[in-house]
C-alpha cells in the first residue's frame, strides 16, 4: 500500500520510457483497428430520445396517416415555360427514371406523369395519371395546362404560378439513404440538357449530405489541424523531435477516444465529429509543460531533474485544468439533445486521457532528446532577452499599475456585451448549415420561391365530440377551410393541401366543372359520397394522407418556404389564434418534420442554457478547490466570466486553462521568494509571471486557436461558426488573463493577502 501511495507516474515514466511508449503505441494500434466500423447520424429525428413527447406523437401521425418520414423535391426549371413538348418529355422520362431507384416508395411519387387527377367522364367520377402520355399538339397541351391550372391542389405543389417551374415529390422508403437517392437523381437529370435547369431539394438531401461532408471533413481536418499545430510548435521551439511529440499525445488521445466511441457502437453526430478538433486544441494546454521544461534546462542543466522539477511546478495547474475542462464538458452529459451528451463525454474522456499522457508519453519522449538539443531550443526561453516574454510583462505592468482604468474599461465592455446576448437567436436551419453558394443551399432557394415551399408540416384536426365521422360534416369541413386560409396568410407557408380540397375538387367537376360549385358540399351525405366515388378510383395514399380511416381525424399539409424553427411556430401560433376566434369541438396538434425541428430547436436553447448554468457552478467550485480560496477563485473567474459573454456561450470555459495557471504560478512564485533577502513585490511577481509562465499561456493560445482556424475553411457553416467563435474566444481569453487578473490582483490585494 505504501509503495502504491509513494508511485509517481512521472518518474516511472523517465525510468522506463521505452515501456511507457511501447504501451502506448499498442492502445493505440487497439483504437485504432475500430474505425473501419464508424458510421454517421445525421437524423434529426435521433438528436432526441426515441421515447420523447414529439418523436411519439409524430410516429403516430404517420402510421394513422400513411406518411412518409422523408420526401425529396426535385424541381425542372425553364424560363421559357415547362408546358411544351421537349420539356414535358423530360419530365416524364425523369419521372420514370426516378421510379426505378432503390429506396424511392415508386407508387406514391407525385409528378405529372403519376399525380392523380380527378375528371368526369361521361358523367361518372374518373381518377388517374395526369399526363399518361406527352401531349402531341398544341391542343392536347392547352387542356394540360388548362387541367394544371384551374386544379388549386396542383398550382404551387407541381406547377408554378408562372408556369415555368415543375415538381416531381419523391417519397422515401424507411432507412433509405437521401443523398444517394440525391445524387442518382442528379445523374439522372444531367443527360437531360437543354435550356432546362434542375434541382433536387428536401431535408433528406441536406440531411444526408450534411453526414457525407461532415464524414470528410472529420478525416480533412483533424490532421490539418495537427500539422498546423506542428508547424507552429516547431516554430516556437525550433526542434523538431519535441514538436512532432507534442503532437503526437493529441492525436494518440483523439484515436484513444474515437476508437473507443466506434467500439461502443455510437454513431458520429456532427458535434462527434468535431471532436478530433478540440481535443487538438486541448492537448495544447501541454505547451505549458514545455514552455517549463525549457526554463528549468537553463537552470538546471541536467535532463532527468529539468524533467521532475517541471512536472512538480505546473503539475497542480495542468492536473486542475484538465479537471476542470473535462468537468465543463461532463455537465453536457446532463442535456437533453443526444449528440451533445455524446459530444461532452467524448471530449471529457479525452481530456483525462490527455492528461494522463502528460504525466507519462510526454516525459518519456523528453528522456529520448539530446541535450544539446534542448540547449539549443532553450536559449530563446529567456524572460529577459524575450520579446514575448518582454511583450507580456508590459501587458501584466498595464493591469498592476493602472488597475482602476483596466477594470472600468472591462466592466463597460461587459455592460455592452450583456446587451448583445439578447439578440442571440438559435435556429436549427439545416439547410442553412450549407453556404449560400452550395447545391443544396441553391435548389431550397429556388424551390420554395416558385413552389408551395420544401419544409413540410403538419396540423392534425382531431375531433373531440362523439359524432360518427364528424370530419365529413360540413361544419367541420368549412372550418378545416377556414383554418387553411387563415395559414396562407403568413408569409412562410406556400401552401396547405387537407381532405377539403379533395371534396372541393369533386364537387367541381361532377357539376361540369363549374366554378361555383368549387365548394364544400350543403350535406354530411353528399360529402360522403364524393369521398367514397374518389376512393374507389385513387391511389389509396390520397385520402391516406388527409384524413384518418374512421373520419375523425384530418391532416392538413403545411408547406413552408423556410426550415426555419419560428416559420412552425408562427403556424402553431396562428392556428391557436384560429381557434380562439372560431370556437368548435375539436383539438389541433402539430406534426411533421418542422415541427420537430421546432422542438429540437427549443430543446438545444434550453440545453444551452442549462448548460452554461451547470459549468459556471461546477467551474466555480473547481477553482475554489484548486485555490483553496473564494477570494482567489473570484480574481479567476471574472476574466473567464467576461470571456464567456463577450464571445457568447459555453465555449469560452476554455480559457479557464489560463487563470488556474496564471494564479497558481503566481502564487507559487510569492510563496516562493518569500524567505528571499529582498522578497518580491506583488506587481514584480505578477510581470514574472506574465513574462514566464504568462508565455506558455500566449503559446497554449495561439495553437489552440490555429487548431480551430482550419474550420474557418470549411463548406458547412456550423464549423465556419464554432471555429470563428474558438478563435477569437481564446485570443480574448489570454489577453484578459495576461491584463486583468493582475489588475484585480493589485485593486483587491487587501483582500486578498490579509492573511
């Protein structure tokens, strides 16, 4: 027990350097034989448990109404008009093509070659293909347009307004892969030429592609980042066997933690996969290791000692920081979206494993450098001579002898910064997700400006009284009407499609197709009757669809020409408003994609919130612990708390890292000199540390913010965002550590040194 209390991982580690590699190496090879078993998520449907309210009630509604999950649109654009044979050709050669596709529910695309079409033949009530075959003359395409036309349910849903946009709406079976259907389609359409444009959009597209470009760029970026990180390193010290051993603990903790992720049989989300990236980033709190072990080589002139007395000085700081990130990503373990819990205990593992092989890969790969190696690295290490190290003591000089000004001017930029934080809006737009110039981005745009719009929604009229088939009364029917127009008065729904406009039609065209009989029906009976004729002649899905079996249900189709979160809930909003006016005995529900994506978007602010709440207590409490002091805790905290609402949200917890080791070393140094013949002032300490250890800060910075600079490159704009947002968060977190803790220091230095 003794000998298990006197082990020090760290001299073992110099002792046996060879074994300490060699079992690292095989851990590493382990993790590695995992990842040819990765797979990607990207269903929004699987950020939120499978037993959550809206994932339950929105299965439902698509088993009571034969609803796909997913849909594609794939729109045939001629600025000429789409009504003419050659483009007409086209489309039902395309359509046919797209019948043919594995994963494409074949019998219920909507094109004009498959979309039913109710006529009257003769007097009897016929349905079928809108366009069985290409019209040949001018003739035959005039009583096309004029069937497109004068057919409200198909002007905004497969023809433009303008005639010159046409739509093909591809359902998919469950499971089936949207960008590979996607991309088919793409090939499909590409031998087509001709003045015609294409387009194939839907949230299945963004989807699936967003997976395929987060995959790759997953395997792009991580070692971008880790030869960009290396070249900076090599920079800093100018040896290349420590720099590439540097590097080498980032990427042996990364496999370590995404190996372990892909055994345990978790998908990569899109915050998993960009993981590989901030523990880069994080393994970059080792610099500070460096940036000591350099310092005491010039002191100590011998290795092995250079290498105790190092891991001695910073390992209080680099143990609690490692504790304290790895505690602020465990309180995402708490939240309720799962690709963010997944993401926090990731990156929490990581950062232990990182510091573990701090204390031990990280020694031993010092024991293997000459040392004339490291004298010729270290004799840049010099406070005095150094222009950074000069640089930073002015910074630390500005903070203790002007500490009023330092304090006032941050606590007005914090005022200003508050005031910020309420314009945050969070929205899960997915094909946002693309920039403005991407395929996917460009089809949504286009679409939903022609047509009734690609985001879809659903509002379910559930009857509350106990009528038989109440749906079919014309007081329900009127008011499903009622509630239809009231919607296409906002500016982000297209278009809405319910089981009123099926009786509309038919009523329609069973009395010559005149207009004023475009009507519900003066009869429960007569409704009836229509519903039954169509029935016996559609596709089963038609009526499937709008309303429920038993005729106490009604689904009406919301198209939306925006998949922003607030275009669903104005739709909620207006419905209620609806219902409030228009009081009748029946409940209505949302459904549908957008409004999950609504709830999902709720659920990520409320996770964010929670989340920042949860980490700045446990953050608290942490330097707390580390300081053995609240006092001390808070001249850490303020910097980090500044940082936090200047930059905006939970992210800015990284610069924590530079306040615990800031105060520790500076601390250590007055405890330190304190027996000295002439002991140091607090403002002499405080320019020490800021020239000394404040060095490795800057360092740890600036690599940190290069690992994230890459992400600035990439084609998905949730990476451009994070990675922006790291970049300028640590560069603002180590200016204020180097300027305002020494400032805080000096204001509050009776409070703090009383004892």
């Amino acid at each position: 027990m003794r000998k298990l209390r006197d082990f020090s991982l760290v001299h073992f580690s110099v002792d046996h350097p060879r074994w300490v590699v060699a079992v690292t190496l095989f851990i590493t090879l382990v993790a590695l034989s995992a990842f040819p078993r990765v797979r990607t998520d990207t269903n929004p449907k699987n950020m939120l448990p499978a037993d959550s309210a809206v994932r339950v009630s929105n299965d439902a509604v698509e088993k009571t109404f034969g609803l796909y999950e997913d849909m594609i649109v794939v729109g045939i654009k001629n600025e000429a008009g789409v009504l003419n044979k050659t483009t007409l050709e086209k489309i039902k050669r395309i359509n046919e093509g797209i019948l043919q596709i594995p994963g494409v529910a074949a019998r219920d695309v909507a094109g004009f070659s498959t979309i039913d079409n109710v006529t009257v033949d003769k007097g009897t009530l016929q349905v079928g293909p809108l366009m069985p075959e290409v019209p040949g003359d001018l003739r035959a395409l005039e009583g096309l347009s004029k069937q497109l036309f004068e057919n409200p349910m198909f002007v905004g849903r497969i023809i433009s307004q303008d005639g010159r946009t046409a739509a093909i709406y591809v359902p998919l079976e469950k499971g089936a892969n949207g960008k590979a259907i996607a991309d088919t389609i793409r090939e499909l359409v590409k031998g087509e030429g001709g003045p015609e444009n294409y387009y194939v959009a839907g949230d299945p597209v963004a989807r699936d592609t967003f997976g395929a470009e987060m995959f790759k760029l997953m395997a792009i970026f991580a070692p971008m980042a880790g030869l960009l990180m290396f070249a900076a390193r090599y920079f800093m010290f100018g040896d290349l066997f420590l720099s590439a051993a540097l590097m080498m603990d980032a990427m042996i903790a990364t496999v370590w933690s995404m190996g372990l992720l892909i055994a345990l049989g978790y998908p990569i989300h899109i915050m998993s996969s960009m993981a590989p990236v901030f523990l880069m980033a994080i393994a970059t709190d080792s610099i500070h290791i460096f940036n000591e072990f350099y310092f005491r080589f010039r002191e100590e002139k011998d290795k092995k000692t250079a290498i105790i007395k190092t891991m001695e000085a910073v390992g209080r700081p680099v143990r609690y920081t490692a504790l304290a990130t790895a505690a602020g990503f465990s309180v995402l373990l708490f939240m309720d979206i799962i690709p963010v819990k997944i993401f926090g205990g990731l990156v929490a593992f990581g950062t232990v494993l990182l510091r573990i092989l701090s204390f031990s890969f990280i020694p031993a790969m010092f024991t293997f450098v000459s040392e004339k190696s490291i004298e010729t690295a270290s004799r840049g290490e010099d406070a005095q001579s150094s222009r950074i190290s000069q640089f930073l003591a002015h910074l630390a000089r500005l903070g203790a002898h002007k500490p009023q000004a330092v304090v006032l001017t941050g606590l007005a930029l914090f005022a200003v910064a508050v005031a910020g934080t309420t314009r945050i809006k969070v929205n899960n737009n997915m094909v946002e997700w693309f920039t403005k110039s991407s395929e996917v981005r460009t089809a949504d745009r286009v679409m939903n400006a022609a047509l009734g719009g690609t985001s879809l929604g659903y509002l379910v009229v559930n009857a509350t009284g106990d009528e038989e088939e109440f749906i079919k009364s014309p007081q329900a029917l009127r008011y499903i009407e009622g509630l239809q127009r009231s919607l296409e008065k906002l500016p982000e729904v297209g278009k809405t499609t319910s089981v009123v406009d099926y009786v509309k039609r038919i009523s329609r065209v069973l009395h010559q197709d005149d207009p004023a009989y475009d009507k519900v029906p003066e009869s429960k009976e007569l409704a009836g009757q229509y519903l039954f004729l169509f029935g016996m002649s559609a596709k089963p899905a038609d009526l499937d669809n709008v309303v429920d079996p038993y005729y106490k249900k009604a689904n009406i189709w919301v198209q939306l020409k925006t998949w922003d979160a607030g275009a669903m809930r104005k739709v909620i909003e207006a419905a209620k408003d609806y219902q409030r006016e228009n009081p009748f005995p029946v409940e209505i529900k949302p459904a549908g994609i957008a409004y999950f994506n609504l709830v999902w978007n709720d659920a990520v602010l409320w996770d964010m919130i929670k989340g920042f709440l949860l980490a700045l207590v446990v953050i608290f409490a942490i330097l707390s612990v580390n300081f053995r002091s609240v006092k001390w805790a808070l001249v850490g905290y303020i910097p980090l708390l500044f940082t936090v609402i200047l930059i905006y949200g939970a992210v800015g917890f990284a610069g924590k890292d530079f306040a615990i080791h800031f105060i520790n070393r500076f601390r250590l140094r007055l405890a330190e000199g304190r027996n000295a013949a002439a002991p140091e002032s607090i403002e002499e300490a405080l320019v020490w540390t800021a020239a000394r250890p404040g060095k490795g800060v800057l360092r740890n910075a600036i690599l940190f913010a290069a690992a994230f600079s890459v992400m600035l490159f990439a084609p998905l704009t949730p990476y451009i965002t994070v990675g922006a947002f790291i970049v300028c968060m640590m560069l603002l977190s180590a200016v204020l550590c180097i300027i305002y803790i020494p400032a805080l220091i000096v204001l509050f230095r009776k409070q703090l040194f009383t004892a």
